[in-house]
C-alpha cells in the first residue's frame, strides 16, 4: 500500500483533495499540520509522496521542501500554489518538486495524477531482479540514476552518476557502510528515478570491488549493525556455542519480517546468543534474568500472573520482549508495527522440528 504524506495548510483545498484520495483502497493518506508530526512520520512510515500546499509562510514552506530535498532525495514532493512573486517562483525552481498543480485545484484531476504517479512510479519499478544485475547494467550504460531499495530487512538509496555509486543512505547508516547493508538484502524491490538533487559523494570506491566487498562482509557476519553470537563462556580456548537449528529458523523469520529493525537471542544462562540491528545506536541492553523479574512484579500487580510479553517504546522503535522456547527474545519493531500483531504473525511463520 501506497502513503501520502499531506501538509495541511489550505485546509479547504487539502480536504477536498484528501475526500478523493481516500477512495483509492490502495492508498493511505496522512495528515500532518505541525513540523514535528512531519518529522515523526517521515521517521516511522515508509512514505511515498508528500504533497505540500504553499501559502501564507511562503518561504517556511520553501525551507520544508529544500529539507526533504536534502534528506529524502528520493522522496517525491508535489506542490499545490497560487502564481508566486519572481522571487519566490525562483527559489522554487531551484528545488527539486515532481509535480506543480496550480491553484485552485481540481481535486478529482489532481487526485487521478497523484495515483497514476505513484502507481506507475518514476521511472519504473523492477521485482524479481537481482540488485548487483540492475548496478551492473547501470554501471555500463553509464546511467546517473537514484535507486529506491525496499526490503523485509528496511529501505534505503542508491545514488549514481556516470555508472558509479557516489553514495547511500538508509535510516540508519550513510555512505559505505549503508552500500554495504543495502546490497546485503535479499527480495528487493526497486524504484529507479530518473532525476535527484545534487548530493554530496561519499563513496569513492569503483562499483564491482564494492560490491564484492559487501558479499564477503555479508558471507563472513561483519556487516555494519550486526552483531555476531558471542561465546558462552570467558575463556582463551572457548570456541563459541554453535547457532542451534531452532536460533536459525528464528533468525530467518526475523531477517525477512517487514517491521523488524533489530532483534537479540538470549539463552536460559542470561547470555547474548546473536544480535542484528539496523539502527545506528542500538537498544540499551536489558540482562533477562533482570526482565523476569520485573515481568514478575507487574503480573501481580496486574494480579492476572500471566503476563506473556514487554513493551518498551522508545523515540522511534518499540521494544517488544518476550520468551519462546527456551529462549528470551528481544525484538525492536518500527512504531508503526502493532505488538501484538507481530506476535501472533511470528508464531504462525516459526516451523520448528516436533
């Protein structure tokens, strides 16, 4: 499903056009009237348009746009305004908007245009396709293209000039780093966009030596965010426990689970048995023997004594702790991602051997 992200500030035109939006089933329209709820959605959905009106603040108006430019290059902006004085017609045309409609508006026109675009998408959409083979072919056609990557494991940016990858992003990571975690992915979908703002090259590596450098990362466990198992015990000639089939299966499941952005195993002896993380700065440590405890003293106080998971929310992650097996898990799940609905989508997904 499609998300528009609607700026509120004409509220007579925006509400006209947001009636005729929400009769496509496939869209999802989101409303925001102040700046940090623009953020906060920006941070959380994976947004696929926004649509902003400009007026009044013209040049507020014109700073958000030019932010998103910098941020979210990939990120389609569409505009609804009046003709504007030169000076502001001028700063407008310097940034970089999809789609112009003038006011007043036809709603239902409007609306047709905005579903058409993002259902056809920029410059197309390939599914099915390796991401190395689609860099490969831009790379000799010498293509200066951004790259629109979405997977079970997140979203991130590709962006290329003359064939080369000159930088990426994901929500967590940036450069070389966010290359590296991005070609790692597996079932992708990728959205090819012709055109995106200058951005300022962080990658100066040629594109197939990175690309072989991310597949031995990938292959070996070192991959920026990730985290391997460590050994049971302290010891100079402990060897660590191996990964069991049932902590694979589980792996697996997590890996390709749309929501997830980090998730740690925990054993019964309270030890870190493997940890993946996509953000930059991982969920504070919490020693299971420590959760039980707790989950303990909240069950009675609940006086239900059958307390089956934890929530924690934080800034832009839900924390969601809960035992399976004779494991603890602790898995950070995108705000957007109710709790209890991963669960009982996690237990349905699990094979283990009877």
């Amino acid at each position: 499903m499609k998300k528009i992200l609607i700026i509120d500030k004409d509220d007579v035109t925006l509400r006209s056009l947001l009636q005729v939006l929400q009769r496509y089933s496939d869209l999802e329209v989101i409303v925001a009237k102040e700046r940090t709820y623009i953020s906060r959605a920006l941070q959380q959905l994976q947004i696929d348009l926004v649509v902003s009106d400009i007026e009044g603040t013209e040049e507020r108006c014109m700073d958000l746009i030019e932010t998103l430019n910098q941020h979210y290059p990939t990120l389609p902006v569409d505009v609804l305004s009046v003709d504007l004085p030169p000076h502001l017609e001028s700063r407008l045309g310097s940034l970089h908007v999809a789609r112009r409609f003038k006011k007043p508006v036809d709603a239902k026109k409007t609306a047709d245009t905005i579903y058409r675009q993002l259902t056809k998408g920029a410059a197309g959409q390939l599914k099915g396709i390796s991401l190395t083979s689609v860099l490969q072919l831009m790379n000799i056609e010498q293509k200066r293209c951004a790259l629109h990557i979405q997977s079970p494991l997140g979203s991130g940016d590709l962006f290329m000039h003359d064939g080369e990858l000159i930088s990426a992003r994901t929500a967590t990571l940036t450069g070389v780093d966010a290359a590296y975690r991005i070609l790692s992915w597996e079932h992708v979908s990728i959205d090819l966009v012709d055109s995106y703002p200058e951005i300022k090259q962080d990658i100066f590596v040629p594109l197939m030596p990175l690309v072989m450098e991310a597949l031995r990362l990938k292959d070996e466990q070192k991959l920026p965010g990730v985290v391997p198992p460590p050994p049971l015990e302290s010891g100079e000639n402990t060897k660590a426990a191996p990964i069991t089939l049932m902590e694979k299966q589980i792996i697996a499941v997590l890996d390709r689970f749309p929501g997830v952005v980090e998730y740690k195993l925990y054993n019964q002896q309270n030890l870190l048995r493997f940890s993946r993380s996509e953000r930059r700065q991982a969920s504070a440590e919490i020693p299971p023997v420590d959760l039980k405890e707790k989950i303990g003293q909240i069950s009675v106080a609940l006086k239900t004594g059958n307390l089956k998971h934890m929530v924690i929310n934080e800034k832009n992650v839900t924390c969601l702790i809960f035992p399976f097996k004779d494991l603890w898990l602790h898995v950070g799940l995108r705000r957007d991602q109710a709790a209890n609905q991963f669960l009982q989508q996690f237990k349905t997904k699990i094979e283990l051997p009877t």
